[in-house]
C-alpha cells in the first residue's frame, strides 16, 4: 500500500499517517483465535521507522522488483535489517500495491491460531475478503476447504495484494507451510508474499527458482556497504572519515545491528576514530547483543561448541571434535549455518567461519568464563593443523598456546622436507615470529634474529644460517633394521604430500585403520614418533 492511502474497491482515501492505515482495533479486539485468545492487534502494525534508519535505495529498489514476482524472500542473521528494509519499502509512497503487515510471534505455530491472524490481517488492513471464507475451527488444524475460499477470494480481487509476513522462522510448522504454498500456488498474480526469516522456509523454493517467480535477498546483500555505514554514523551525528567508516564495515563485516550500536557509542567517544579502530567488543552492547540473540537461544552442546572453536579462523568439523571431545560437530555446524546464526560455509568445502564480531564476543566469554581453556585448544588446534599439512595455521596456534619451539620446529621442519615458505604465507610467519618474547628457548635465537633482520628466511632459507639446528643436522640415525613394504612405501608418499589419514585411505582404496595399522609399523621401522619425522628419514634414506 502507498504510503499515506489506503485502498478499498479500488478506490483511494488520504490517510494522515505515515504507516499503513488500518480498521480499528476494536474490530481486531473483538476477534478470537481458535484457543480463545484475544487476537493482538500490534503485529498488525509495520514498525515504526526511527530517525537515523538509512534508507538503501539499492535493496529498496529490489523488493519492489521483487513484488512483481509471487514470491520474496528475505532472510539473514538477527539484526542484519530484514525487518526495517521491508518496514521501510511498505513505507515508500511508490509501493505499487495494498501491503498486508502481519509480524510473527513463537505461540502462531499451531495452524489454526496462524491462519486466523492471517485472515485478520487481511480485514484489519481493510483488503476485502467475502464473509464465506469463514475462519479455522480449532488451534491445532486448519480444514483444506477453508484455504481453498481463501485462495479463490485472493484470486478474484480487483487488483494485487503483498502479504508481508515478518519473523517466519517462528513458526516452523510443516502443516502451515503446506497451506502457505497451496495458498499461493491457488491464488494467482493477485497474491504477492513476502516472507522475512532467519531462516529459509520449508516452501519449495527449487521449484520457485526453476519457475523465476522468486526474488531473493540474503544476508551478504543486507550487509552494510562503507558508504552506507558512513551514511549511519552521520544520522547519528558523528563526524567520520573514509577510513572510520571503513573499519567499522570491515571489522562488523557490514552486520547492521552492529553497527548501530557502535554508532550509538560513538556519540559518547571524544575520538569516533579511536574508538572504531581499538573498541572492546566484548564490553559493549554488541556483545550484550550477539549473547542474547544468538548465544542463549542455542542448546548447551551447541554453546559449548561455539566457544570452544572460537580460537579459529575456520573451523572444520573434525577439529571441531577434536577441540569439544565430542563426534557431533558436523551436524551442529551445519545447523547454524542454515539457522544464519553468523556461521557461513566457505565455498564448496567442509570448513565454515564465524563473523569476526560474533568470534571476538565468543573469545571473551571463553577467557572470562573458563579461564586456562584457551592454550589447551591452541596447542590440540596446532597439532591437528600440523599432522594435516597445514603449517602456517599450525605454528600460528602454537605461538598463540605460548609454544614458541613447537612454533619454530614446524617451520624448520616444513622447510627441511618441502622447503621455503612463499608469499603471504611466508609474510604470516614473519609478522608472526617479529612478536616473539626476548626470552624463549635458547636453541632457537637465530630465528627471531634472522625474522627481524633477514625476512627472507622463509623465502630464501639461507644454508649457512641454519647448519647449527639440531634437528637438521644433528646426530645421524641408524639406517632402518626392517625394509619398508610396497604398501607402507604407498602410504609414505602420500604422507609426504600432506594428505590426512582419511585421505589417504581414499587414495589407496583401504580403510582408515589399515593406514593407521601401516603408519605404525612405518613409525617402528624408522624409528620416529611422529608423521613428520617419518618422512625426513624417507628422504633421508633414499626411499621417496
């Protein structure tokens, strides 16, 4: 509906305000759902838009394309601004059509309570509907005869209508979705739905995309862009720069209920600048935020997983187990993911990652709230990212656990067996090992000397300055009593190429423990404790 006017029979009424005008609330108060409850008239209502809202032409100019289409769905993590851009577009003077605003509550689910406010929304907004419609019965059904009316009224009315349906993830009925989709399916052009979610409906969507009858619009499409968050800090009053802005875009990834409460709080800063670039996430509203809204809806396994893998900057689900003790990662990680809960997959892969915010909250409450966890879960992460072939996020975790030898060890090793270390990786180590205490273990001072002076260690690893290690060059080890078989010779060539057991099990076509059974005897035929040993004596001895 235009803002400003309302529509009945194609006629048109001025209306003084700004929202959508609808019947009074006695009409609504009078009504009752199947439980007998009162229905609330207030989810009637389209929010009201504050102040300092910065309306994003860009998205707005999409829902109304989207409009033209039966179906849109926005969807996106708490506070990304799903609800204010819908609150905002019913707004506009230009929406082309009646908007129907119903917002969503956890006791709709039952499917008579549900299509009750459904059909109320429809009166209270003053879009005809005949009176044979009639409403549902009972609280926990709805009758198919009922949405058949429903649909058919829909379809007979003289112009289209958009039904916005605000916080649908609350209501995860299965019945309801079914009637939702016969519902629009039945009604034809005359029914244009907007669903806003957290997460995706149980609607066919593959078949709304197959068809082009869907528009949608996510979370990395709801993310602030550097002038848009420019364009909040000034609703707020705070004078900014190009760079503030874009640290503050940056550091939220463009998450909108975190930005504006950083913008709140820099009303209050002496210096916006400093406080974007050094604010303690965890002693702000953002943490106050991200805890209630994301953390404390979660069960206690999830909680746990949570903050235990917050130490990483991707998380895979067999690290995930290794850091929790527990076999149930994968599935936990792919439940926040499809929940949005500020968990995404990255690409194609296993592996996902946290918004860097929500990360931040999560280390805070890891290291307030179980104090000496967190170098235990850096050195279990260092090990598992070592014995995978990951080297530059291994020596990383072990220098965060405080291990600075183990830390030095695997870039020594990872040089000795596959040699120098290139581009960003090899910057990585050198940012990482110019932090290195004064007083770490004397068998290693040439490494913080040479990454102060001589960066090009990883680059150029220079022979005369590492002669000295002894784990290079030291004492030599007996030649092996056992010959290696065929097979171990196998799986010592893919060690060699980093690849895990699992892997390797998939490559040679046996069982993991059969890998595990000939990494064993490999260990004891050479006379090592460790994968990485294994294969320095292989070369060593000429069998690789």
């Amino acid at each position: 509906m235009p803002t400003g006017t309302f529509r009945t029979g194609g006629s048109t009424q001025a209306a003084d305000s700004p929202m959508v005008v609808a019947m009074p609330l006695s009409s609504t108060a009078s009504q009752l759902t199947p439980a007998g409850d009162p229905l609330l008239a207030a989810k009637f209502s389209v929010p009201v838009i504050p102040g300092t809202l910065v309306r994003r032409k860009r998205l707005l100019d999409r829902l109304t394309e989207g409009t033209a289409q039966r179906l849109t769905l926005i969807t996106g993590p708490a506070g990304a601004g799903k609800t204010m851009l819908a609150a905002s577009w019913a707004a506009r003077a230009a929406v082309p059509h009646p908007v129907v605003w119903l917002s969503l509550e956890d006791d709709d689910s039952a499917p008579g309570v549900f299509w009750t406010y459904i059909l109320e929304a429809f009166r209270h907004h003053r879009v005809p509907l005949p009176a044979t419609v009639g409403s549902p019965a009972r609280a926990d059904s709805v009758e198919r005869s009922l949405l058949v009316r429903f649909a058919s009224a829909l379809a007979r009315l003289a112009e289209p209508v958009v039904l916005v349906l605000d916080g649908l993830d609350r209501v995860p009925d299965r019945e309801v979705a079914s009637g939702l989709d016969f519902v629009l399916q039945h009604a034809g052009p005359q029914l244009r739905l907007v669903l806003i979610s957290r997460v995706d409906p149980l609607l066919p969507l593959h078949r709304h995309r197959a068809e082009g009858s869907i528009c949608e619009i996510r979370g990395a499409d709801l993310a602030f862009t550097r002038h848009e968050t420019a364009t909040l800090l000034r609703r707020h009053g705070v004078l900014s720069s190009a760079e503030t802005a874009d640290t503050l875009t940056r550091r939220s990834e463009g998450w909108a209920a975190g930005l504006r409460l950083c913008a709140l709080a820099m009303q209050r800063a002496d210096d916006p600048a400093a406080f974007a670039r050094s604010f303690a996430v965890s002693q702000s509203a953002v943490a106050d935020y991200l805890l209630a809204e994301v953390v404390d809806a979660q069960p206690a396994a999830t909680q746990d997983l949570l903050v235990r893998t917050s130490i990483l900057d991707r998380v895979h689900p067999r690290l995930a187990n290794l850091l929790t003790g527990r076999e149930d990662a994968e599935g936990i990680l792919a439940a926040l993911t499809h929940a949005n809960a500020f968990v995404e997959p990255i690409g194609e892969t296993p592996w996902c990652r946290f918004n860097p915010l929500f990360a931040e909250v999560l280390q805070a409450y890891l290291r307030s709230h179980r104090p000496g966890l967190e170098p235990k879960l850096h050195r279990l992460a260092a090990h598992w990212f070592a014995e995978n072939g990951l080297i530059v996020e291994a020596t990383e975790h072990a220098a965060s656990a405080g291990d600075w030898e183990h830390a030095a060890s695997l870039v020594l090793d990872h040089v000795a067996l596959d040699g120098p270390l290139t581009g960003p990786d090899a910057h990585r180590m050198e940012r990482l090992f110019a932090g290195m205490p004064a007083d770490i273990p004397k068998a290693f001072p040439w490494l913080r000397e040479l990454l102060e002076l001589r960066p090009e260690l990883v680059d150029g690893h220079p022979h005369e300055l590492v002669n000295g290690v002894p784990h290079l060059d030291g004492p030599e080890h007996p030649a092996p009593v056992e010959t290696l078989s065929d097979r171990e010779c196998d799986v010592l060539r893919q060690a060699a190429l980093m690849m895990s057991t699992e892997e390797i099990a998939a490559e040679l076509y046996v069982s993991v423990n059969t890998v595990k059974t000939h990494l064993r005897s490999i260990y004891r035929k050479l006379s090592v404790s460790r994968r990485r040993d294994a294969v320095r004596r292989a070369k060593e001895f000429d069998l690789l």
